[in-house]
C-alpha cells in the first residue's frame, strides 16, 4: 500500500472524515470508525510509519506520550472501569491498516470483549539465552 492509499494518511490530510478527538503536530486521535466499545479510539503519528519499529524516537515519544491523557479523558467520558491499549505490528499480529495506530479501547465489567492468551513455560537456560540475543539486538 501506498502512503496515497493510506485511509489514515487520508484522515490525517482531511479527505476522509472523522471524528477528532485529539490532535498535536505530531498526532491524531480519533474515534473507531468500527468500535469495540464507545469511546474506542486510535492514536496515530500524523506522518506515514507502516510498523512501530520504524518510529524514530522522538515521534514514538510525542505520539505515545498522549496515551496517558487520552486514556484518562476516554475513562471519564464513558465511565468505563479499564481500558485496553493495544498496538498490533504487522498482518500476522492482526494489524489491518499499515499505518501505525494504538488503540485505546474502554472496558466495563460483562463486556464480552476479553482476549485469550495461550502461556507456554519458558526453562531458565532459554530464557537466559533469549535474554542474552535480545539484549545484544538492542546493543546493536
């Protein structure tokens, strides 16, 4: 997909509508189109990323830095107990749209929404030698 494809690029520039409820130089948020819940909204970079990795850090720190006020103002407006945040990085991780994009989603009790995680065990001599691949990924 293109950068001129991009129906979040689209919002960002006007074309399509929606319904704002946030926005910096540097982000957007806005209502779910197709809710999970009132009041779900996403937070997006206003410039085209496809993958949180490919976030340079001053933009992650500038769009994910209005979570902690979007979720306050999403909790007090719909009374919700809880909200998920949730950020999906590519197709197989359930990402649709290729634009990075958080999701802010409210919850109450008896929602129905849920999410199922399948743990595993992880032994100690592969945890510490997953340990010591990450960290040295990180190192670069």
């Amino acid at each position: 997909m293109s950068v001129g494809d991009c129906i979040f690029c689209k919002i960002v520039s006007g074309s399509i509508p929606s319904h704002r409820v946030l926005e910096t130089d540097s982000c957007l948020a806005f209502l779910d189109a197709a809710p999970l819940a009132p009041g779900h909204c996403l937070l997006i970079p206003k410039q085209h990323y496809t993958t949180l990795e490919e976030l340079p850090e001053d933009v992650a720190a500038a769009v994910l830095g209005q979570l902690p006020a979007l979720g306050r103002a999403v909790r007090a407006v719909t009374g919700a107990a809880g909200y998920n945040v949730l950020q999906n990085t590519g197709r197989v991780a359930g990402q649709e749209v290729m634009h990075v994009h958080v999701h802010v989603i409210p919850r109450v009790a008896g929602d129905g929404l849920g999410y199922r995680w399948h743990t595993k065990s992880l032994e100690d001599a592969a945890a510490e030698a997953l340990r010591n691949r990450i960290a040295a990924a990180l190192r670069g």
